[in-house]
C-alpha cells in the first residue's frame, strides 16, 4: 500500500482517529498540519489526540510544505483538507499538482443559501473545474455534499461519500443518574447559528411533560439564553459549561436524546459523539450528519426553519420514553460504521475503486444496522 498522507489546518481528532485506524493496518501515515491544537478549539474541551505510530509534521511556512512534498514517495496518496481558503494546505496542493502526485480533496457541506450561496456555488464550480486534472477524487463530509460537488462540475465516479469517523470509546466514567424525567441534553457554543434559544422556546411549549435539559457548552450569549431558560423552564436546565471531551461523552451517555438544531453545520460532530455513547440524535436537515442520523432509526431530522418540525420530532422523542440499556446497546452496535476503523478499512476500498477495480464501495453507515 502507498504511505498515505494527510494536510490540515490542526491535528483534529475527526481525522486523526481514521489516520492512526490506517497505520494499524500497516499504511505509512504522516500528517501535516500548521498547528497541534487552535486556542479557540482548546478552550471548547478539545484535548490533543494521540498520534500513535503517525508521523506528525508541523509547519509553518512554504518552504517547510516544498521540502515534505519533495520527500514524499511518488506513489504517495495526499488527503488534502479543502479547496479553498486552506492555508498551507493550498501551497501542498499546488506543489502535489506540479508533481502530478494523487490528491484527494476532503470537503464538508458547503452552505448556499442566499446571494452568497450563489457566489459560492460560482467559485466552486470555479475552482473544481480548474483542479479537475490534478484531483483525484472527493471525500464528501455530509449527506448532501456528493451530490453537491457534482453538480459543481466533479464526475460522479470521483465523488465519495464519507463522514468524520471517531475513535471507538474506552469504557466511559460512570455517572449516577437517578431515576427521573426524559434528559435531553444540548453540546455546542452558545452563538445564533447553533439556535438554542429554539429549542429553549419549544420545550417550553411541553411543560406539561416530564423532561429536563443538560446544556454543555459556553459562548457570547451565554447570559441572553440562561435569562430565557429561566424564564421559560424554570429549574428543568442544568447548565454544565464547557468540558474535556472524555466528560462530554460520559454525559451524553446517560442521556436520552441529544439536540443540534442549527441553522447549519458542516458535520456536527457531536451527532457522531452521542450515537456512539447509544444516544440518539435530532437535528436540523441543514447538518452535514443529518444522514447518518435518518440512517440510525433513532432521533430524528427536522426542516432548517420549520419550528414545528423540530417540536413534533422532541414531542416523539418523549413518547418513546428514557432510553433502556437494551436500546443503547443497539444503538452503539449500529454506531460501529462510525468508528475509525470502519473508516479506515472504507478508504483503502474507495483508494482501489479510484484505480478502477470496482464500483463504489457503500459507505460503512449505510450498511452497519
């Protein structure tokens, strides 16, 4: 198998799990990135992940990304984040290109609406037209985005549909829950677009059913949405604040529901996070993993500005019940094709089908049930 290598921004857990899952498997990994970890990131609870038997390259100017392109194997496969706006990312693009070295590109869901949306379909249209030759296929995060960078001008041979695979979880600290109401439970930043103040305003049009809210997180309206839970639920909200990721996961673990109503998210990775601890998951349409959440059976996925959509899929939600063990081992079973080491095996087969030897490989979470 040829070394494999990834570009990025920072050495992100979404892709560093699926770049060690590779190096378990024999792949000469090495990832490079401009920084081990952003202060915006480790202030949200990120911790840096482990590298194990990765080769990890930081750099910080061009002629650090020349030198590592000019020492890559010939036969080297480069994973590439993005296409437009990437930093140093774009400087190895370019260097790969002028060596006629294999490219992917990875690619989240591009959100288009409004006049912005038009100029950003124009310049992808744009820069995939122009990068044709030099890539050889997209790794398109988001159940949208495969269909999308075709019609942007990728051959559909070229487009694969893919997702941010997560570590498998260690055995997670145990949290006394006692017997109580519904736990619906809300992980994210407090800004507009992450839209907590909707679904505030919705469970407080369920008053007369027995549930609570866990809200993990923090951010610039922090005081704006406690006054309005206040106001609305009362003493139903327990506000966490932000947390290591390792306690994220333990209290989505002992949830029956966890809420991403966004107006929009590349991933959303935290949908990934909580159908791994067996939670299921609502979310917006608008949500790059809105696909894998329709595919759990559990949860349930809302139109981007239909309130009422949102208070139907809470109000089922609560007539199914508290989550039982039985339902979480389901869920978690499922969740394997969400793993690292689902991804990893699924990349080396959509790497043989590029060279031709058979047809698109179905993507591990279509088939994990």
């Amino acid at each position: 198998m040829p070394d494999i290598w990834f570009w990025q921004r920072i050495v992100t857990p979404h892709m560093m799990g699926l770049a060690t899952a590779l190096s378990e498997l024999g792949v000469n990994v090495t990832y490079v990135a401009e920084e081990l970890m952003s202060s915006d990131r480790k202030k949200l609870g990120w911790l840096e992940p482990e590298t194990g038997n990765v080769t990890i390259e930081i750099v910080s100017e061009q002629q650090a990304v020349t030198e590592l392109v000019a020492s890559a194997t010939s036969d080297s496969i480069h994973i590439c984040q993005g296409i437009r706006a990437n930093g140093l990312v774009g400087v190895a693009q370019k260097r790969l290109s002028a060596r006629s070295m294999a490219q992917w590109v990875v690619m989240e869901t591009i959100s288009d609406v409004g006049w912005r949306g038009t100029i950003k379909r124009f310049e992808y249209s744009r820069l995939l037209r122009n990068s044709r030759k030099a890539i050889s296929g997209v790794l398109a995060i988001g159940y949208r985005t495969s269909k999308w960078v075709v019609q942007r001008g990728v051959p559909e041979a070229k487009s694969f549909p893919f997702t941010y695979f997560l570590e498998k979880n260690e055995p997670l600290k145990a949290i006394a829950r006692p017997v109580g109401p519904f736990r619906f439970i809300f992980v994210g930043q407090f800004i507009q677009r992450k839209r907590l103040d909707w679904l505030i305003m919705l469970l407080g049009e369920l008053m007369g059913l027995d549930f609570e809210l866990v809200v993990i997180g923090s951010g610039p309206l922090e005081n704006v949405l406690r006054a309005q839970a206040e106001k609305v639920l009362g003493d139903r909200v327990m506000w966490i604040g932000r947390l290591p990721s390792d306690d994220v996961q333990a209290q989505m673990s002992i949830a029956d529901c966890l809420i991403l109503p966004s107006l929009f998210d590349g991933w959303g990775a935290v949908t990934s996070e909580a159908l791994m601890c067996g939670t299921p998951v609502i979310c917006s349409d608008t949500c790059g993993s809105a696909g894998v959440v329709g595919q759990s059976g559990v949860g349930g996925i809302f139109r981007v500005d239909d309130k009422s959509e949102l208070k139907a899929c809470l109000e089922a939600a609560l007539k199914a019940g508290v989550v039982t063990s039985a339902q979480r081992n389901m869920i978690i079973a499922w969740s394997s094709g969400l793993e690292s080491q689902a991804g990893a095996l699924y990349l080396l087969k959509i790497l043989e089908c590029s060279n031709g030897k058979y047809e698109h490989p179905a993507a591990p979470w279509d088939v994990a049930k």
